[in-house]
C-alpha cells in the first residue's frame, strides 16, 4: 500500500449482498448456517454488518438481541458470527466489527455482551480476552453438528 492507510468501512446486509455474508462465513467458520439464518439476518438492521478494506469485502459479524428469561437477567447482545478473511487478520476489521456492536450495546441501554467461542480456537479465544471479554464457563457439546461434537467457552463483556 503506497503510503496510503487502508480504510475500514461497515455496511448493512441488504438482499444485494447477503452471498457476502454467507461466503465469508463459509470461508471462516467451521459450521455452516441454514439459509433460513441468513434471511433473518435481512431483518436485524444494525445488528449485521458487513466490513471492507479498501472496498473489499473481508469481514462479517452477525448477532442477536437476547432478552432475558428471569427478572434477574439483563437484557444482551449475543454475537452469532464475527470473522474476518485470514489475510485480513491484524488490521483492526474484527475491533471496527466489535466496536459498532458495542456502540449499538449502548445505544439500545444494553450492558452486557456475549459469544460462544469454539475451545480449540486459541486465537479467537485470547482475541475475545483482549478486547476486554471474560472467559465464564466451558459448555460441553455446544457445537453439535461438528464431528466430534466441539466445545465452547462461554464468554462475556460487560459494560
């Protein structure tokens, strides 16, 4: 890149675009979702983006506002996807992604945020912990359909 910085640019998941989101997941994450996920997220306004770099698209974040079941239960956001193109790792598109959930968190009064991370993925695991996410608990067979069936740590931030 010739001096110039690299720009990081969101956008919304609109019809136009949503072969975006579903090859980025495809190219990233070790499961794939149902099309029926995908549509849904045409429905969730600001709470699915797409990332670009230079133009590009390289990264995707999709979640889902949980309310809660017990009096005693804030309300979250949960993040269901965020990835970024393995080339495009370390360019801060993964923190821009995180950052717009957070703004959207405080823009809706919401305090808390959470994610499901795979327990083999060390790097996803220690890049949560960094961004200020605390590691709860271990969820045996979280990931199901994965063979062997995988295990997530259940992670947090709160605001």
């Amino acid at each position: 890149m010739s001096g110039k910085r690299a720009r990081i640019q969101l956008d919304n998941v609109n019809a136009n675009n949503l072969g975006v989101l579903r090859t980025i997941n495809n190219a990233v994450l070790p499961l794939p979702y149902a099309e029926s996920w995908y549509e849904e997220s045409l429905t969730i306004g600001e709470l699915a983006k797409l990332a670009y770099f230079d133009e590009i698209p390289v990264g995707a974040a999709r979640c889902a506002l949980k309310t809660p079941t017990s009096r005693t239960m804030p309300t979250s956001i949960y993040i269901m996807t965020l990835a970024v193109l393995d080339p495009y790792r370390g360019f801060g598109i993964g923190k821009r992604l995180l950052k717009h959930i957070i703004e959207q968190a405080q823009g809706m009064y919401v305090h808390e945020i959470s994610v499901h991370v795979w327990d083999k993925n060390e790097t996803a695991i220690q890049w949560y912990e960094a961004q200020g996410f605390e590691k709860l608990n271990l969820v045996n067979g979280y990931y199901q359909r994965m063979v062997p069936v995988g295990n997530a740590f259940f992670m947090k931030l709160s605001m």
